[in-house]
C-alpha cells in the first residue's frame, strides 16, 4: 500500500501510475537488502548515494525529526559488497519515470 501522507498521496510530482506491480517488487527487493545490512530502504539509498567518493554531500527531503535521524543513521553503514551492488543493480533503472521531461520540453 501507499502510507497515507506520503508524497505519492499528495498529488504533486509524483505520478501514482509509477507504482506498477514490477516497480513495487522491485521496492520490495530493495527493502529487503537494506533490512540485511541493518538500515532502512532509505538510509541504504543515501549510503548508496555516498559510496561515491565524488560527492561530497546529499540534501535530504526530511518531513520529520524522525526521518532526519533515520537519514543520519546512513552514515554507519556505507560500504556495499560486491553483492550487493550487484542485487541493487539489477533491481533499479530508470523504471520509465522522467521528472525532468516536461523541463526538457519546454512544458513547464
């Protein structure tokens, strides 16, 4: 289900047709990964997102206290196996979502 609340509830840029049986699968899969390294789906993300020694900081879209100490708790896990950097991989893509098509063509 969709948590009530959430982005995909609130009818901005988030297009409930994205949420297909193959893309929830999918979540989750990932979810699962993140559960086995001990971290929520989203602290696996931003610790996806650090691996990289490029970057050099994330800006967040915390809503609550409560998401923003999830967020930090990232931090205690950031090294990903060979594994699982193969199992993320092949569950992600661009699953057909392009929040930046309309910016593209000049429809905003």
């Amino acid at each position: 289900g969709v948590p009530e609340g959430s982005r995909a509830t609130g009818g901005g840029s988030f297009d409930r047709s994205w949420l297909t049986d193959e893309l929830v699968g999918n979540l989750r899969a990932l979810n699962e990964i993140a559960a086995a390294r001990g971290q929520s789906l989203a602290q696996m993300a931003l610790a996806w997102a650090l691996r990289d020694e490029r970057v050099t900081s994330l800006v967040i879209g915390s809503s609550s206290v409560a998401q923003l100490e999830d967020s930090v708790g990232a931090v205690a896990n950031l090294r990903f196996s060979d594994d699982e950097l193969a199992a993320v991989d092949s569950l992600t893509g661009d699953a057909g979502v392009d929040l930046w098509k309309d910016a593209r063509q000049g429809t905003l």
